[in-house]
C-alpha cells in the first residue's frame, strides 16, 4: 500500500472499491427522499377517499344488510359496530386506516364479496388493455414526434401534425363506437367485444394476462384469439395518447435539436441516426419519460368508457357499475387504486429521472 493510500480517508476507500453495479450514496438518498414523500402522499389520498366515503348519501348499513336486515335494529347497531360507524369521525378513520394496513377495503354489497377480491379479479383484465395500449402509444408517439421535429415545417411536419391534432381533438368514447362500427360491424376484422371468443376456454392463471398466460401454457390458438379481442380497444385507448405524445415529443426534440452540442456531433461527420438517438433522444428523454408516466396512469383511468364499449370486463367496468348502484365500499377501493397507480408511477418517474440525469439527485 502506498503512503497516500495508507492516509487517505476511509470513505475515499470505500468510494474506490465501490461496485460500479452498486448504486450511489447520493442515489439512495434521492430515491428514500421520494419515497418518503410517497409515504406522506398516501396518507393523504386515503384522507380525501375516506371524506369522500363519509359524504356521499348512502346508508352504508342499508346498502349492506338489505332493506329487510336493515329494519332490525340489532343488525344495524352490530354492523355499525362492526364497522366503527358509531364513533366519531377521527376515530372512524384511524379505524379505517387499520383496516386498510390489514388489506381489508370492506365488502361490496354488489357483488357480495370483499372489494379487495374484485380488484384482484378485475384489475388483470385493466392492466392487459392498458400494456398493449401504452406500448403502442409510445411506439408511434416518439417515432412521429422525432419524424415530425426532424423535418420541421416539411410536408411530413405538417401532415403529423394535422393528424395528432385531430387525435386529440376527437374523444375517446366516440372513437370507440366508431371504430367498432367500422371494424367489427362493417369489415369484420377484429371481435366485438369480451376478451376471449365464445367457446375459448382461458388459460390457466398465471399473471391474469389472457395473452401472457396463452404462451406460458403453449396454448397458441387461445393467444391468438386473446391478442385480436385486446388489438381495436388497444387501439382505440392509444390514439388520443398517440397524438399528444406526438406534440410533447416533436417539442422536446425542437427545444434540443438546436444546441451546440448537436451541431458538434453532426460536424464531427456522425450519422443522423447516431445524433438522434445518442444526442437529441438522450436529451429529450426526462420531458418525454414524464409524459409516457402520465399517460400510462391516464390510461387506466381512461379505461372506464372503452371497457363499457368494448364489454372488456375490467376496473372500468367494475367502477361504472359501483358508481351507478352506489356501492360505496366498491367506488372508494376503485380510487385508491387509481390513486395509488398515480403515485406509484409518478414515484418511477422521479427514480428515472434521477438515473437519466444524476444532476436532479441534488433537488
């Protein structure tokens, strides 16, 4: 060991023999940072879903017991115990806040069975539409918005432009029915609805992915069956995000494309498609990664009228019929998930952020 080793500080050692796999002292903080947040954040959301419960006019007793039960006083002061309607409201939500750190979101009196077991039945089906649905939306999006900023105020510029335009302008519901119409009344290229044919057994659950599950099991008739019920809603949920990935990624690229450090690397002789991708792409990609992360969150949200179109029996159809029978308990683990989706992916987004440019570790 040299002199200068044998004085140097520990933690410049430490920092030496550091594994370039392991992350960094200054990551970690960043990411236990958002976490944190994270934390305080939840606690927050379950706050406002439980005032929301408190509020909205419906007997949750008579809603539960039925109306025969509910005339027994009894039966109602057993549930309201039960429950803990009984007691003030602070304290009904530190109950309710017990309740959820068991994983109990309470019983839905729609279907008779706990809302935790719902979701876990319903929310597969969501996340299925919602992949395939982000997937393509980022796959066209960047392509278009990168084409688009490259050949600025060309035609291509101005024809990608026109059709983003008008894929946010249309809504999404209307382009469902549209679609249908045209593509399963009319052309009878993809199924009308469901996400299996009549008579097309589901394979053996393992993720809950129809398609996932098909080629995990070797079942290449039933994939191929689940692939073309989940392409036109897929579709039909990734063109208004196709558009407005288009703009946000056509910007970033523009804001870009005009520095110094672009020009360097084109004048150095470097091929285009290397500028884009190692330069401008690299550059662009936190502005782009924030939108695809709200995107995907607006997706599931966004899935509640393409579900109903389509008969996709996913959250979106589960929220819809909570909402219109008042089942409270149902509605309000519908929106934690939904909350907890957009936390959890804005929680990504921040640690992609951190990695992509270490220089937001220090905010």
């Amino acid at each position: 060991m040299s002199a200068d080793e044998s004085t140097a500080a520990p933690e410049a050692l430490a920092g030496r023999t550091r594994s370039p796999l392991l992350p960094s002292r200054g990551f970690v903080r960043f990411v236990a940072r958002r976490a944190a947040a994270l934390v305080l954040l939840a606690i927050g959301i379950t706050l406002v879903v439980f005032l929301l419960t408190q509020a909205v006019p419906a007997d949750p007793a008579a809603s539960s017991l039925g109306e025969q039960a509910a005339g027994d006083p009894e039966a109602v002061a057993a549930f309201r115990e039960h429950y803990g309607l009984d007691k003030p409201l602070p304290l009904r939500y530190a109950i309710y806040l017990r309740r959820l750190a068991q994983g109990d979101l309470g019983e839905s009196t729609l279907t008779h069975n706990p809302v935790r077991n719902d979701l876990g039945t319903f929310i597969p089906a969501t996340a299925e539409l919602a992949l395939y649905s982000i997937v393509i939306a980022v796959v066209i999006g960047v392509l278009f918005g990168v084409l688009a900023a490259m050949r600025r105020n060309r035609p291509v510029d101005h024809a990608l432009r026109i059709v983003s335009l008008g894929g946010i302008s249309m809504p999404t519901f209307w382009i469902a029915l549209v679609s249908l119409y045209v593509f399963f009344y009319r052309l009878g290229w993809f199924p009308g609805g469901g996400r299996l044919g009549i008579g097309v057994q589901p394979p053996p659950s393992v993720t809950g992915l129809y398609t996932v599950d098909a080629l995990l099991a070797g079942q290449w008739s039933t994939f191929t069956d689940a692939l073309d019920h989940v392409a036109l809603p897929a579709l039909v949920l990734a063109a208004f995000n196709v558009s407005l990935l288009t703009r946000y990624t056509r910007s970033a690229v523009l804001e870009v494309i005009g520095n110094d450090y672009v020009r360097a690397a084109r004048a150095k002789g470097l091929p285009e498609r290397i500028v884009v991708i190692r330069y401008v792409l690299r550059a662009a990609l936190p502005a782009i990664v924030t939108v695809i992360g709200l995107l995907f969150a607006n997706i599931l949200t966004g899935a509640v009228l393409v579900e109903n179109i389509f008969s996709w029996p996913g959250i979106g159809q589960y929220a819809y019929q909570s909402a219109i029978n008042l089942d409270v308990q149902a509605i309000a683990g519908v929106s934690l998930f939904i909350a907890v989706v957009y936390v959890t992916v804005n929680f990504v987004v921040d640690v992609l952020y951190g990695v992509i440019d270490p220089r937001l570790r220090l905010t």
